[in-house]
C-alpha cells in the first residue's frame, strides 16, 4: 500500500470542494473502493497517487485508476477497448471516449462479478 495514496482514502481526491470534508464522494463508498483497492493490489500492480486517484500500474505502464463519482465508484481501465469483454460489464465514460473503459460498482453485490469466469 501507498501512503499518498492512503490519503485519498481519508481526504479525498481533492478536485473539488468537497474534499477533505464528510460529503466529500470517496467517503460514499468506502466500502467497495477498500475492497476494489484490496484486489487490484491483489494482481501484483504498483499503487501510485496520480491526478488525485490511485493508479495501477505494470512495469511503469498505467493499467488502471480507482474513482468515486457520486452516483457509482470504478474501476477504469485506460486501454479498456482492448479488454475481453464478452459480458459487456465495461462502459464508455463518454461519448468521445477512444480507449477507456469503465466497469462501474453501485453495490457490493457487484463485485461478484468479479469472481465469475
């Protein structure tokens, strides 16, 4: 684990307003980003603080950042078009999006998922 990463966890990104306060987004799913944080780690990627995010890499490419919007946190995969996606689990984040793709958690019942093959 990363301290300044740690950071974003008690504070928030700090893009906004609302970080370091309780209305702060990340603090609305502490839950599912902790275990999110918990598996990504679990795949052998580096933790690092970019843009206010955690960010994954492998062998100093970025794989992956950890986010929390208001209505839903995420995985997003920076080359996710790429990705095998046979359960169309990865969105778009918008409409001029080329590459990333997005796999979006409302509940902790959607990490199960994550454990199917």
């Amino acid at each position: 684990m990363n301290k300044s990463v740690d950071n974003y966890f008690i504070e928030g990104c700090g893009r906004c307003p609302l970080g370091g306060s309780p209305d702060c987004k990340v603090h609305s799913w502490t839950s599912e980003l902790a275990l999110l944080r918990k598996i990504v780690l679990s795949c052998g990627l580096k933790e690092e603080s970019k843009w206010g995010v955690p960010c994954y890499t492998y062998q100093d490419n970025n794989i992956l950042i950890l986010s929390a919007f208001k209505d839903y946190c995420s995985l997003s995969f920076f080359k996710g078009s790429l990705l095998k996606d046979d359960k169309k689990l990865l969105v778009k984040p918008g409409p001029n999006s080329q590459a990333t793709r997005l796999f979006k958690f409302k509940t902790l019942e959607r990490f199960w998922i994550l454990k199917m093959k």
